[in-house]
C-alpha cells in the first residue's frame, strides 16, 4: 500500500463519473471538509486486513502529532502501477475506515472520477509518503518464515576430515558438542528454564530488567556498567590493532531506501519500526547498513584491500520473541562489536578469515571463556564446500576439536560461510559468540566498488566479524561460568581485570580507618581498584560480605599492620588461591598489575567506603 498523506486548511471534492465497473453505488455530491488530514490511498497486490492495520495505525501517529482529528480517505490508484483487483483494495479501504479510532473519518466513493480543491498548511509535517508492506504481521517477516522452510543437512566434521551426518555420530566424548548439535538441529529458540546467570546478575548487583522499558532492554547498576565498559574497551582495542578502522553510524535507517528495502526484507530478524515525518524507520539489528554506505562512497583500489570498518554498537535492536528472551542471554537492544573487511577477492577472503578466527579465540581467552565451554558450528553452502573443502578443513584444524556442520542445497543467506562460536551453558542451551562470514552479494547490492590491477570496477567480497559476539552476551557466559563453578563446590570468580573490586580493605578497629584510607588511595592512583569496608560491623560479616561479592583480595588491617606502615607486611585473603597470605602494599600492587597486564583500567564505579553506598532493592 502507498499512502500520500496531506493536512490541510480544506479538501473540497465531487464525483463525476463511474471510472471502473466495479465503482460503488452512490449519489454524487459535493463535499467540502475543513482542518483534515488527506491519505490518499493505492492499495497494491498482496495487501491485505494486516496491511489496513498497519496503515491506520501509522496514519493515527501522525495525527496525534498534529492534533488533527479529522481524516478523509481517499482511494487514488495513480500511486501504483501494481494495484490490487478492485474488489480487495474496496475490501481494505473499508477495513480502514472500520479500525480508524481518530476522531471523525471520511471516505470519498470508491471507483469515481473527481474533480477536488485542496489547500494544504504549510509546515514540515503537512506533507508525506508512507509505503505500507504486507506479509509477516507486526512480529515475523517474511524472512523469518522462509528461513523456517530451508532444508539443512546436518553432519559432524572432524579435525582428520571425515564428515559423519548427525544421526551417525558416537558423541559419547563430546557432550558440549552433542548439546549444540541438539539444540540447533531442533531450531528451538524457547526454553522453560531460568539460566543461573539470571539470579547471579541481580545479586551482584550487575543488571536486572527494567519494568518501565520494552522487554528485553536491561538496566546496568555501576558494577555491571564497569565490566561492560571494560570489555566494551577491550574488544575495541583489540580490533584497531589488528587493523580495524573505528566509524559511528546512525541506529536507525530508512525502510524504503534503495540499499535498504531488499537487505530489510532478506535478513531474518523482527524490527523496530519508527514513525517519523513521513518516512518508515527501522533501528538497525546491526552495523552493516552504516558502514557499507560509508565504504559505498570509498574510491577503492585493489593496493586499499583488504579494508576493515569496525563499530561497536550501542545499541543494535532486535524485536525477539518475548519467550525467546533470558536475562543477559538474549536481548532486545545489545551491544555488538561489528568489523567488516572489504577484500578484492575469495583468496584474499578466506585468508582473513584465518586471521579473524584466531582473533576470536584469543579475545574470548583473553575475557575469560575457556574453549572447553563453547563448540563450533560451520553454516554453508554444498557449492562452498565442494570448492573449498581444504578452507573448512582448515578451521576444523584450528579449533583441533569435531565441529557441528549445517549444509544448504541453494544460498538463501547472503553468506556462502559462516562460523560460529557457541557458549554451551548449564541449562543445555547454545548461544553464539563470535562469528564471521563471507558475504557475497551485498558488495553489489550496496553499490560498493574498487578498481582491480587492469582498472576495472569491482565488487569486494565482505566478512562480518564480531571478534566476541554481544557484549551483554559475554557477561552473561562469564556469570554462567561462574555458576558452573558453584555446582562443582568451587569459588566463583570474575577475570581480576573485571572486578569491580579488586581490593577489599577491612579496617578491625576504628583507629585503624585513616591508615585504610592511605593504602586504598595510594592503591587506587596506582590504578587498583581498592575500597574500604569501614561499617559498623563485625570483622566476620564484613569478610563474609566480601566473599559474596567474589571480591579476589581482602586486605584486613589491624593496629599491628598499621603501625608497620607501607613497608610491613598484610594479611591477605587470596579468593584464586584460596588461604591467607602476608603481603606488602608494593607486593600486592605488583603482583595484580602483572596479572591484568595489557587489559583496559578504569577506576572505582562506586564510593570509595562501603558505608557511603545505597543497597540496591532487588
């Protein structure tokens, strides 16, 4: 459907005469209506009850904006050259009027010419196009019901090269792989289970959801912004050194632009549309969009390639189903580190896509989740494979472990590859981390070009890369990591690097509070992150609050330690390492900045004393 919407001062019209045998029945007479808001209407092919929903609905917006509360519908097919049969687009233009709730609604006759005067106001709002589509309803596009009907042939590969369908493998010393396998063969999203990291989130005080927001969109207290700030700059340190280019692109696009319309309907996922001034919006699910129109008005040479465009996005949005959603697992708005490489030719291609694997793997080691927690699974085209065996043989390799492989007849996707790194947790899910792909069609679809060594245009081939997946995901692994270690009677902890404290210093007595005070502030300038439990509290339950917190050194100072000073010795609590160790203050500064060596710091997110800080009602 194809609305041209106008407000106007008045729109005064008469039919003249039948222009289609199936015009309506009416009386001609002439109308005039003042302080209105006009939509003329194409209905095209395909639209149908859903489509006069969706109109209506955008329609309404825009009048409340306007405070108008009048409206004429207006049949007028000179919009479209692909119209509906007469009898369904009356159908829909009556479904319209029935569903408008705006104030008093009109509709001039169906199937009539007309002569009609119009005066329209003159502000930015008065005028606009609208491009309704049909199919897939508010939740599902049509995307995401095609993928539903692709047939995958599902086998495990194995690092000496043998491929074994699914139903023949012996995973009787792989269950993390045999999880995946099950869990993605079945293509269920859903789960009754409450994942453990779920209730760690809220006691440690890192995230919780937030009551007065859109499912899926999640509140971070200040421990959990500090970890994700942290990891946020780590990532991004790791990509510019690896040769990642930083940009920033806009969250939302237009849903009938040229770029846009067939990458909107081909990508399976559910979208935030957003009304604004006649123009369709959607919040991006991700930061191609931006950036390969940025690379789009590149002058490229072949001598450029490979070229990496790198953003982490804050916030990429995808409408998931509300019984999809988890915690920390799966998210309606997420924060994505994106890069892609422009490459001049598949070689080129697949020998970044080495590079970016063992990228990957390193940034996943590096923040703290083990290979032993997560699989792989290789998605592809028979085509690919057959032509590139020794490539995926490859990565099989790499990974020195059997991997999931799922196989497609035809290209449906606009990858011919794609591999991903999946966190298998506690309650028997898989959910994907890092990943790439080969993408092979939208370096023409987005109009993206470099000049070859003969100075002829091409198009690039593009991977997409996110080196660690979501970073709320990433969050949520470590917290199911931790969860892991609980059921095994084993002491939970963050990556040192990622504690919001790294230091925990208990005064024993009041006179001991000023001494505290000089260690954590000399600790904190030399970038360790210490605060003070000064409460009024026992010893025990400030030691065990600190235990709780998974705090990784607790410092506890007595009149002894305070007299020594810097030089003497301190009882430690080592959380890794389990017992008390005595240790000075240059020791222990020593000994924890060699082991967040080359990570990001930032300082305390919280008031240095305990007792400045709310409790935080959960």
């Amino acid at each position: 459907m194809r609305i041209l919407h106008l407000h106007c001062d008045y729109v005064e019209f008469t039919p003249t005469k039948k222009e289609i045998p199936a015009a309506e029945d009416i009386t001609p007479e002439t109308i005039r209506l003042e302080e209105v808001f006009v939509a003329f209407i194409a209905v095209e092919k395909g639209d149908d009850d859903t489509v006069a929903s969706k109109a209506m609905f955008q329609i309404g917006t825009v009048m409340e904006r306007l405070g108008c509360t009048r409206l004429l519908l207006y049949p007028y097919a000179h919009l479209s050259a692909d119209l509906a049969p007469a009898r369904i687009a009356l159908d829909v233009i009556d479904a319209m009027q029935k569903q408008s709730k705006y104030g008093e609604t009109y509709r001039s006759a169906f199937g009539w010419t007309k002569s009609y005067a119009i005066h329209v106001k003159g502000h930015p709002l008065a005028e606009g196009l609208k491009i309704i589509r049909s199919g897939g309803g508010s939740d599902e596009s049509e995307a995401v019901r095609a993928e539903s009907k692709i047939v995958s042939y599902w086998h495990i590969l194995t690092p000496d090269g043998t491929m074994t369908p699914l139903n023949d493998y012996n995973f009787a010393k792989n269950e993390g792989l045999e999880i995946l396998a099950k869990y993605e063969s079945a293509k269920n999203r859903g789960g009754d289970d409450r994942p453990p990291h779920v209730a760690l989130m809220k006691r440690l005080a890192i995230a919780d959801y937030e009551p007065a927001s859109d499912q899926g969109n999640m509140r971070f207290y200040p421990n959990g912004r500090l970890i994700k700030s942290l990891i946020e700059r780590y990532v991004t340190k790791t990509v510019r050194e690896y040769g990642g280019y930083e940009v920033e692109t806009p969250i939302m696009y237009d849903s009938d632009h040229p770029s846009m319309i067939k990458y909107f309907n081909r990508f399976p996922a559910r979208q935030y549309s957003i009304d604004s001034e006649g123009k369709q919006l959607f919040l991006r699910f991700a930061a191609c969009f931006g950036q390969f129109l940025i690379a789009h008005d590149f002058q490229m040479s072949y001598k450029n390639l490979p070229y990496k465009l790198y953003e982490l996005t804050r916030y990429s949005f995808r409408r998931e189903q509300s019984g999809e959603l988890a915690g920390l697992r799966r998210l309606r708005a997420f924060t994505m580190p994106d890069c892609h490489a422009f490459c001049a030719n598949m070689p080129q291609a697949i020998s970044e896509l080495d590079t970016r694997f063992d990228l990957s793997r390193d940034v996943l080691e590096e923040i703290g989740i083990e290979k032993e927690r997560y699989e792989v699974a290789i998605r592809l085209t028979e085509d690919f494979y057959n032509k590139n065996r020794d490539v995926v043989l490859n990565l099989v390799r790499r990974h020195n472990k059997p991997i999931l492989v799922e196989m497609w007849k035809d290209r449906f996707f606009y990858f011919v590859l794609k591999w991903e790194f999946n966190y298998i947790d506690s309650v028997g899910r898989a959910t994907a981390l890092s990943t790439d792909q080969i993408d092979v069609e939208n370096g023409d679809h987005f109009g993206i070009e470099f000049v070859d060594s003969n100075n002829k245009p091409q198009n690039p081939i593009i991977l997409h890369n996110s080196p660690s997946g979501a970073i709320e995901r990433v969050i949520y692994a470590l917290l199911e990591n931790a969860s892991h270690k609980l059921k095994k009677g084993e002491k939970p902890t963050f990556p040192l690097w990622l504690c919001p404290t790294q230091v925990r210093i208990i005064p024993v007595h009041e006179d001991t509070v000023q001494f505290a005070k000089k260690i954590a502030s000399y600790m904190n300038r030399r970038m360790v992150r210490t605060d003070i439990d000064e409460r009024n509290e026992s010893l025990g339950k400030r030691v065990r609050e600190a235990e709780k917190e998974w705090v990784p050194y607790i410092l506890v100072i007595g009149s002894k330690e305070a007299a020594s000073g810097f030089d003497g010795e301190i009882s430690v609590r080592d959380r890794r390492a389990g017992g008390i160790i005595n240790l000075t203050v240059e020791q222990i500064i020593s000994n924890i900045r060699e082991q967040v060596r080359g990570k990001p710091w930032a300082m305390l997110n919280q008031p240095r004393l305990l007792s400045l800080r709310p409790q935080i009602m959960v």
